[in-house]
C-alpha cells in the first residue's frame, strides 16, 4: 500500500529559503519550491523522516493540515475544526499548539492558541465520543502562523528544531546556529575536498557543519523527532532509513579543515564540539591571534564569524580586527573570505570590497555575509 502524501514545509531563517529548497532538491523532493520562511515541498512519512535527518540549513520539516483566510477567532475555529484530527493524533497525545501572528487581524497569540486547541478538543469528542483527554502520551506539536490574515495550521514533525544536532552541549561567546553555520558554508565558494580554516572558530560551528557537509553525514543522525511517535509513521521503516543513511558517511572525505583562535577556552569547547560530533582528529584546531595567523601550502578558504561589536565601546577594537582580517586575507594569496557581519562599517575596515554580499540574520541581528576574492 503506497503511503499518503503531505504538503510540507521546511522552514528556515530570512534569506536562507532558496538554500532549503536546494537542499531539499538534492534530496530528491523535485518539486521543493522557496517561499517566505522556507521551502514548500511534497513527501510521505519516508520522504519526511528522511529531510529531517538530512536537511543542512532548514529549522523544521512541517505537514501543512489546512490554511486559509482566517480574520475573526470563528474563522480559525472553524478551519481547525476542519482538520481530521482523529486521524492525526492519538486520543491520550498532548497537544502543544504554538502561534504566531503577523500583520494580521488576529493578533493575540494567546487567544489564536486557545481558540485552536478548544476546536481540536471539540472535534475528538465529536469524532470519537471520548469525554476525557489526559494528555498524557505523545506529544504533537501544532503550530498555527497567521501571516496577512492567511492562516496555517500545521503539525511539527522535527520536534526540537534540526539546529540540534546534538554535539553542542556547551556555548561560548555568541555562538552561531548550526543551521546558520551550515548555510555560510554552502554560500561560500568552499566545496568538499578544498582547504578551509575559521580564524576565529569560536566553539567550532562553522567547520564542523563544513566536515559533516564533506563526508556526507546527515546532521540529524544522533537524535530523535517528534515524528518518531506519530502514528503516520509507524509503520514507516525509520531505522532502515536511518541505516541507508548512516552507510553513507565517510570521514575519509573531510579535506583540511581548520580552525584558530585567540580565546584558549573557546578552542577546549570546540575540542569538546568535534569529539561529540565524532570527528576526532578530522578538524585541526590552534590557538592563534589571527594577527599571527600564517597558513601554508594549498590556497583554500576562511569562512568567519568575527564579533560585530553591538556596543559603542567595542566598535573600535572591532574595526581593527576587521582590519586584521584584510591584512590576514592579503597575507594569503589565492585563498577567498567570507565573513558575516552586522557593521555596517565592515568593508571600510577590512580594506576591500566584497565580490558578493547576501543579507541574512543572525537570530535578531540584520548581517551580511561577505565574500572576498584575492585581487
Ligand atoms: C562570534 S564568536 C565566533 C563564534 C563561532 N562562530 C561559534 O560558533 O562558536 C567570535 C570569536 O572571535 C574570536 N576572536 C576575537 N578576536 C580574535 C583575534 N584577534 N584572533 C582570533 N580570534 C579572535 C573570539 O574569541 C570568538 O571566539
């Protein structure tokens, strides 16, 4: 018997949607399309285990249940009651619902939660002559986005969002999201198999996505996701999935990929963040101001997450060290850098204008990710 086929969403951050899409095309799921938050594609539950062990740069695999126009608090009921929800969730499931509004008529999110979850209890009492829910067995999460009064009601499949990847236990200053991580390395002209080294790794993100990138090791593959007690996807075969891509992991594929930094104890997190993440002895790493910094042999690529400098009083010492990175770059000829930054002051001080700029968030903060070829 085929297996059913869902309209799904895999959401990421502002600017990162194409590289969901992509990510998702290489996954095979050709008709994954970018939009606004994310990429919308179409999978069954093997094609939806699959993306949430694999995707690189997107933060959930979502099932779209409904959407439409919702302007008043009866059109969502509605539309929530709409959902056959005793054929989604278990009848002792908890139900966790979580919203968001924007731009909208409805624009209380505590109240949209309320109205949703009253229309999902409603319908399994009407539908299954049940009076009582203990919530007390699996969980499923429910998001409902109302974005111009369109709204989207939908079942989180991933659970904790895929930046978990499970090998950071520990943060150190300003950390990047993996998932973000994951994106510079895939915008950067870096490929498997080329040179890379971070000249401020900081606990070590962006190289160990960059050596999970090379040996083609799903960064999903040591946890768990919500899915996992769906009962659509009982009967899917998770652990063959699992093992098929498992056995596609070489770490024999992981090229020079290296990193340094002036803070000694941000380097024992990185250490710490490559054990976990299984690459002992795959990424070099070096306590090294990058004022000092001198690499030899095959030109390659710096990919960098310098500090910004949020505050007045680091501004200056910031400047200079983006103008260290300029000289650190002049120093090596042939190789390429990318950094992300929120200064806006960035290019003056590194001394050079970048050859391609993408805007991004980093959380929050509006950044822009620089690529800079040698002259
Ligand atoms: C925003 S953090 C990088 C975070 C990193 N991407 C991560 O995921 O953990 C900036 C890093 O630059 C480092 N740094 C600051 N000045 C430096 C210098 N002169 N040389 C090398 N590293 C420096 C800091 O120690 C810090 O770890």
């Amino acid at each position: 018997m085929s297996e059913p086929t869902f309209s799904c969403i895999a959401t990421s951050a502002f600017g990162t949607e194409g590289l969901a899409a992509s990510d998702l095309r290489r996954l095979g799921f050709r008709d994954a399309k970018a939009e606004t938050g994310g990429a919308r594609f179409s999978a069954d539950p093997a094609g939806i285990y699959l993306a949430n062990l694999r995707l690189r740069t997107a933060d959930r695999v979502l099932i779209v249940l409904a959407e439409a126009m919702c302007r008043t608090f009866e059109d969502l009921f509605q539309l929530v009651s709409s959902i056959p929800w005793e054929k989604i969730v278990t009848p002792d499931g908890r139900y966790h619902v979580s919203g968001k509004c924007v731009r909208s008529q409805l624009m209380s999110v505590r109240d949209c939660q309320a109205v949703a979850k009253k229309a999902i209890i409603e319908r399994l009492s009407r539908t299954t002559g049940r009076s009582r829910f203990p919530e007390t067995g699996v969980e499923f999460p429910i998001e409902i986005g109302i974005y111009s009064d369109m709204a989207r009601v939908s079942l989180d499949t991933s659970g904790a969002a895929l930046n978990r990847r499970g090998y950071r236990t520990w943060n150190g200053e300003a950390p990047l999201r993996e998932t973000l991580a994951a994106s510079l390395v895939e915008l950067s002209p870096w490929r498997p198999g080329m040179r890379l080294h971070d000249p401020c790794c900081g606990t070590g993100t962006i190289l160990i996505e960059a050596a999970y990138r090379a040996a083609h090791r799903a960064p999903g593959l040591t946890r768990s996701f919500a899915c996992d007690g769906f009962p659509q996807f009982r009967d899917t075969d998770r652990d063959g999935i699992r093992r098929s891509v498992e056995s596609d992991v070489d770490y024999d594929r992981i090229g020079m990929i290296s990193g340094s930094d002036i803070d000694q104890e941000a380097l024992t997190l990185a250490q710490r963040h490559v054990r976990q993440a299984g690459l002992n002895g795959k990424i070099d790493l070096q306590h090294c101001p990058l004022q000092d910094l001198q690499l030899s042999g095959e030109p390659g690529v710096f990919i960098c997450n310098p500090p910004y400098g949020e505050r007045l009083s680091d501004r200056k010492t910031c400047e200079k060290l983006y103008a260290d990175l300029g000289k650190l770059h002049k120093r090596h000829p042939g190789w390429s850098l990318c950094a992300i930054s929120s200064d806006p002051m960035f290019e003056r001080a590194f001394g050079r204008r970048a050859v391609k700029k993408r805007r991004l968030y980093n959380g929050r903060l509006e950044c822009e990710f620089m690529i800079f070829d040698e002259k």
